[in-house]
C-alpha cells in the first residue's frame, strides 16, 4: 500500500520542464514524507572533509542522537532507534584501483549492537526479492581492500527491492563511476524510512524496516561550473533502470522534504536536467 500511495504522489513532483523554477507544488509529496517518514539529519552534522581518513572506523554521537560512522572514504549516520542508517557522504575522485568487491557482508563489531540490524544474512520472505542494497557502493572505494570491506558492514545496508538496486539505483552508481573520472565528485544520500507495516518483512530477521524511498545529490565542479543533479528512488519493483529519469527532482526539493542543507549554489539548487547525465562512451564502469 505505502508503495502505491508514493507512486501516486511522487507523480505530482514530475514536470515537464527541464528547469524548475518552484512553479510546481509538492505540497502533498512533502505531507506525505511529513507524515510518514523519520525526522532527517540537520545541517549541523556535516562531514568534515578535511579530516584524515583512517582505516580505524571512527564514531560521534551528534545532538540528535544519530551516529556519525566515518569509515575509509565514506561516512554514514546510524539512527539506532531504527537500526538503520539515514545518510551518507563521500567524494568520488578518479578511478586508481581494482580490488574486487567482497562477498561476505559484516556487522561492525565498534557499532553497539542496539544500533545495528540483528544480522548480516540474505533479507528473506517468502515471494519477496530484496538485496543487501549498498547507500556507499564498494566499486566506488576499489582503491582500498579497507573500504571495500567496511562499505559491505550492515551499516552501510538496507533492504532493496532486487529491481531497484540492479536497475535505477545501479545507474545512479554508474553515472558516478563515470564522472569521477571527468570531476571530482560530492555524493550526499539518504533514506526515507516509513511508518506503515505492508512490507517490513525483516523487522523480524533483522530488526529493521523496509524504506520507501533512497535520495542521492551527486555535485561537480565549482563556482560558475557547479552542477548537481538530484533524484528520489522510491524502494519498488518498478524503479527498473529505465524509469531513472522519471526520479529527478531538484535539490531544493531534496532539502524541502528531507531537512537537509546541501552544499551548492542557490542557482543550482532549483534547476532540474531534462534527463540524468550520459553514461560516456567508452566508460568503464567496473
């Protein structure tokens, strides 16, 4: 049910327009996300990009109570209350490495065990097809046999709908994947947690609830050349690959429904692509 009801809505945030000039209203997308979705990091916990980055995870409490985890090359925030993690960050420089993607998928063992899933097994249910979905995905930290390693914590997972997480959300990895070797790249992402019961089949298994929806910023360049562009994924079946372009939505968008203040230009914020940025020709997407 809840996935129909953010279909339905969601529709209402599609314009027809390649630029948006808040002439569209999102009233009732936004109500919706009010009313059924967990309170949002603030602004106030941003990463501190400057910081080294050490193969030791590091973790803060923030004033509301989240977890910042700052492993190598990517940080997330862990809502204990939900065992889940909300956001995450990282930058995505040129492709120098290779490791291959590890198999086995971990609970951290630094994380206390109230604040993560109860178990780092397949998400199962009976006529259901759900992945271990990555918010970081490892073939973005193939530099460090580390990372790699740390991105496959649970803490980095949620349940994604198998056609999600090989179709639209995949895609959004592979414009990332490609562009990093054109500009260094922001990443910012999160998820929308809900609050009705139709499809949280592993609070059981895994004390966790299935999300409505993923959201992720990617942001090049600087000055007069900043760009981003910006999408909600609902957590569905139907978000195959081909459907990616019906999820753009500006970053004001994004900061409206979410709470949160990304990094950009007031001008980038209300402009919406046409369509997601072209996968290069001859980009090697590995």
């Amino acid at each position: 049910m809840k996935i129909a009801i953010f279909s339905i809505l969601f529709s209402l945030l599609i314009p027809s327009v390649s630029a948006d000039t808040g002439a569209f209203d999102v009233e009732e997308f936004f109500d919706f996300i009010q009313k059924y979705s967990a309170p949002s990091l603030k602004k106030d916990n941003a990463v501190n990009l400057n910081s080294p980055q050490s193969k030791d995870i590091k973790i803060t409490k923030p004033s509301n109570n989240l977890l910042q985890l700052d492993y190598e090359g990517f940080t997330v925030w862990l809502d204990c209350e939900k065992r889940a993690a909300v956001k995450f960050r990282y930058i995505a420089q040129r492709d120098t490495g290779s490791f291959k993607r590890s198999s086995s998928f971990y609970l951290d063992p630094k994380v206390p065990k109230k604040c993560q899933q109860y178990s780092s097994k397949s998400y199962k249910a009976k006529g259901q097809r759900y992945d271990r979905g990555h918010l970081v995905p490892a073939n973005h930290l193939d530099y460090s046999k580390n990372a790699i390693k740390q991105s496959n914590m649970m803490t980095n997972i949620l349940p994604q709908a198998a056609n999600m997480n090989r179709g639209a959300w995949l895609l959004t990895e592979e414009i990332t994947e490609c562009y990093r070797d054109i500009d260094e790249l922001l990443i910012i992402g999160g998820v929308i947690l809900g609050n009705t019961p139709d499809d949280d089949y592993f609070v059981k298994s895994h004390g966790v609830k299935t999300p409505d929806a993923f959201w992720k910023v990617i942001i090049r360049g600087v000055g007069s050349d900043e760009r981003a562009i910006a999408w909600i994924v609902p957590n569905s079946q139907d978000a195959k690959r081909n459907k990616l372009d019906e999820y753009l939505v500006t970053v004001a968008d994004i900061e409206r429904i979410t709470g949160e203040d990304i990094p950009v230009a007031d001008y980038v914020k209300h402009d919406k692509p046409s369509r997601s940025w072209i996968i290069p020709r001859g980009c090697n997407k590995s």
